[in-house]
C-alpha cells in the first residue's frame, strides 16, 4: 500500500487544502492474454486515431471527462485524447473506433471507464 499526503496552498489567498490518500496498486492483465489484446487494439487502430482536437464539429463541454491514449513502440509515439468518447461516438468514425478499443478494455480490465449514453 502506498500512501501519500498532498497539500495545496495558495500564496496569495493564504487557503490551503490538506488531504491524505491511500491507494493500492495491483497487477492486472487482459483476460484473453496480452499477445492477444495488443493484437486486437492494434487492428482497431489504436496507432492512427486523430486527437480530438482535429476533428471537425467535435462536441465539446467544460465539464466532460476525458481519455488520453499514449502508447509507444520501437517506431512510433502516439499520444491523443478525447473529451466524452462514448457520448460523442456518434458523430464520427474515429470517435466511434476510440470508444470501441474504450469498451476492449473495460471487457478485457473488468473496469469501467465512462458514462454511456
């Protein structure tokens, strides 16, 4: 278990938040191997999807939550986000590829990463 303490103080107003947190750390894997996922997040295009921000008449909010995808191999870096993937799903075909490897994942971790619309 790991524990940490952080504190925020702002200088100028002199307020100051003091939380204490605990988390634990496990180690997971996917439930059809991991040869097998990364295959399958492959194939998805996981590698070639845009960022959100390139994308024309991308819905946008100021409260929405976000995904960020990073991943590397020997060749390429990718990084990219999407702000509400599943509730924006339908607007295009990438976003709709982003929500699916979303979906590969909460099959495959038993997690749930999102509100589904």
């Amino acid at each position: 278990m790991i524990t940490y303490k952080a504190i925020y103080k702002d200088s100028f107003t002199d307020f100051s938040i003091d939380s204490l947190s605990s988390y634990e750390f496990k180690s997971i894997k996917p439930k059809s191997g991991w040869k097998d996922f990364i295959q399958d997040i492959y194939k998805m295009g996981i590698l070639t999807l845009p960022d959100y921000s390139t994308i024309k008449n991308y819905p946008s909010s100021t409260d929405a939550g976000r995904v960020i995808f990073e991943m590397s191999t020997k060749k390429i870096y990718q990084c990219y986000n999407y702000q509400d993937p599943f509730l924006a799903q339908a607007n295009t075909n990438e976003v709709n590829d982003a929500a699916t490897i979303l979906s590969l994942f909460e099959k495959e971790f038993s997690i749930r990463l999102g509100e589904k619309y």
